[in-house]
C-alpha cells in the first residue's frame, strides 16, 4: 500500500485535533487534557454511558462485536480493540472467539488499569495512542475503534495508524456518535447539552468532563463524511448502519488488498 501524504491531514477530521471541546488548543495541550480526562472518569466510565445512552451503547457495542468476530482470519488471528477503555467490547469479543489474540489498546493508563482488573488475564492490555501503535505493518486482522476517533491527539494520524497494522483485506470495525436526523436534533440536543452534563456531575462528580464529551460529539463529522474519509484512507467495501434515528453510526470497512 503506498501512503499518501493527503492522508495527515483529511479533511473533515482534521479540525478535531485542534479542539477541547469547544475551547481552540494546541495538539500537545490536546493530549493531556483528554488523557487526564479519562483517567478521572475511568471508575465510573461504564455507569455513565449507561445513563447517557439509557444503555442502549451495549446494543451498539454488541453489533460493532458481531462484526469484528466475522472478519476472515478473526477466529485465530490478532485484533487490537483501540481505545478500548475499561475493556467491554475486547472481553465480549473473548467470549466469541476463544482462540484470537485480543489486545486492548488505550491511551489512558486509568482505563487500561480497569481494563486489567476486568480483564484478568483474558485480554491482553496496553497503554498505546492511537496515532503510534506498537504493532507491525500488517500484522492485525481487525481493529474495533468505539467512540474513541473523536478523542485521538490527530484522528486523521489514527486512521492511518490503523491502515498501516491492517493485513490486506483486514476490517476496521468503527463505532462513533453521529448527527441525528433533522427532527430529532432540536431533542437531542437538550438532551445532550443540559441532561448529559447533569447526569456526569451526579454519577462522576465531573461535569466539566461531560460536558467535553458533549462537544467532542457535536464536532466530529457526520456519517456521510466518515465514509468520505475512510475511502480516501484506502479502505474499500465501506458499510454504515445507523441506530437511533442518526444519534450513533458503525462503519465497516476493509483496508485494500
């Protein structure tokens, strides 16, 4: 595969490493904050998202899953679950395939720790940035990345990264928040800005860390967008199904042969 030099910088994505939240920031000041970000939520991450998505990520999370375990190779080759967080995609997908390497990978020594706790020697668990992996060129059948792009240092760097360790044909399996369909946004919305920040200040103690989600999500891209991008990566076969009204999209694309 040869790199294209457009891919530093694509062009829907690109803006979101200049961001926190809805501040203007430099890339290094980027890293830190969403890094310390996380490592303060990590205890409660789960409980959160239940409340945020009255736990319907877990359906979510369990078709983003689904599509991993089809992957050609999966059932005894390596995916990596980046962005892994506390590690509940990376052990559901153990109890599918009992025999492939699973490697969780997250930038947050305080998921990676409650990965580990979890995990109990099931997975294997690493502190790893998207942007620099520690795997070798085409060496990974898979990689599941949910709700995770959106806070990467340099998404567009973290794509390439994954189309980099992919072996020909190797399936990205990518989980996000979207824009919802235009009747539902004035409700989401709402919902977003004044109940989700609420909900993070009682449960986590953080509200400001909640409020960060919330505008890292009215950032990212839409679907359509996504798509764009990903075929400009030089991923093929891209496929998009969207859950609740456009709230959420998966991605399913494969890296050219």
């Amino acid at each position: 595969m040869t790199e294209d030099p457009s891919l530093d910088r694509l062009q829907s994505l690109a803006p979101l490493g200049e961001t926190f939240g809805a501040a203007r920031v430099e890339a290094g000041t980027r890293r830190t904050f969403v890094r310390e970000l996380f490592d303060q939520v990590a205890p409660r991450y789960d409980l959160m998202n239940d409340l945020m998505s009255f736990g319907l990520h877990r359906l979510w999370k369990r078709v983003a899953v689904a599509a991993a375990a089809e992957t050609e190779g999966a059932a005894t080759g390596t995916i990596v679950d980046l962005a892994g967080g506390t590690g509940d995609l990376a052990l559901a997908l153990r109890k599918r395939l009992p025999m492939a390497r699973i490697i969780l990978a997250d930038a947050s020594p305080g998921m990676v720790r409650v990965a580990e706790a979890r995990a109990a020697g099931r997975i294997e668990c690493r502190v790893a940035e998207g942007e620099h992996m520690p795997f070798e060129t085409r060496s990974v059948d898979a990689v599941m990345l949910s709700f995770g792009l959106r806070n990467m240092t340099d998404p567009p760097a973290a794509i390439r990264e994954v189309a980099r360790i992919l072996k020909p044909g190797g399936r990205l399996v990518l989980l996000e928040f979207s824009k919802p369909s235009a009747w539902f946004a004035p409700l989401y919305n709402i919902f977003s800005r004044f109940v989700i920040p609420a909900l993070g200040a009682m449960v986590s103690g953080n509200r400001g860390a909640y409020r960060y989600l919330v505008d890292s999500i009215r950032l990212f891209p839409d679907a359509e967008s996504i798509t764009r991008e990903l075929k400009t990566a030089g991923f093929e076969n891209v496929t998009l199904r969207r859950f609740v009204f456009g709230v959420a999209a998966l991605h399913v694309a494969e890296i050219a042969e």
